[in-house]
C-alpha cells in the first residue's frame, strides 16, 4: 500500500494522491500540494496541526508527509530536466533554465 496524501482539487473536492501515481498530476497541482505540505512540517514538528486538533500526529505521519514532498520535488524536478532538454535538442527559442542544465551535469 504506496503512501498517499488527501488534497482538494480546484472544485475543493477531497482526491487522493498516491506516492506512485505522481505522474498522472499536472505541474501546477503538484507544486501546489507541494507547497501546501512543506508549510505544514513545521507545524508537525511543533507538535500541533490547526487541521486536525483532535489527533495528535505520530513520526509514521510526518515522515509520509516528508517523504510525499521529496517525491514530489523528485517529480517536478525530472520534468524541468525533461522540458529543457527538448527545448535545447528542438533548438527552440524558449526561456531555458541554464543553471537547472549545469547543476544536473
């Protein structure tokens, strides 16, 4: 059973997203569940969620929520790769990511 998150969709209807299912998303909704979840390790690491007041979250949740943001970084980072190198090997006279191209090198 891969780990997974519930987020809710521009309609604010609850989906899930499972770790192994990232591809399926679009680059807009995984940065945003991305960053949605890298603001709420802090407050995991203080002990308290404004979310979920009644459960006190355990080290299994955290370390699923750090685990879905790595993954999800791994994701958006792969397609930037992805999308630059079309651009150099398609010779199109679009805005590339040079230091993103160097730091991969």
């Amino acid at each position: 059973d891969p780990a997974g998150i519930v987020y809710k969709d521009l309609d604010e209807q609850p989906r899930l997203m499972r770790a192994n299912e990232l591809y399926k998303f679009s680059d807009e909704t995984l940065q945003a569940v991305r960053d949605e979840l890298h603001h709420r390790i802090p407050n995991f690491s203080l002990g308290f969620n404004k979310e979920m007041p009644l459960r006190k979250w355990s080290k299994v949740d955290v370390r699923i929520l750090k685990l879905m943001v790595e993954l999800t970084d791994k994701q958006l980072l792969e397609r930037r790769i992805i999308k630059n190198l079309e651009r150099l090997v398609g010779a199109q006279e679009l805005e590339m990511d040079y230091r993103l191209m160097q730091r991969t090198i």
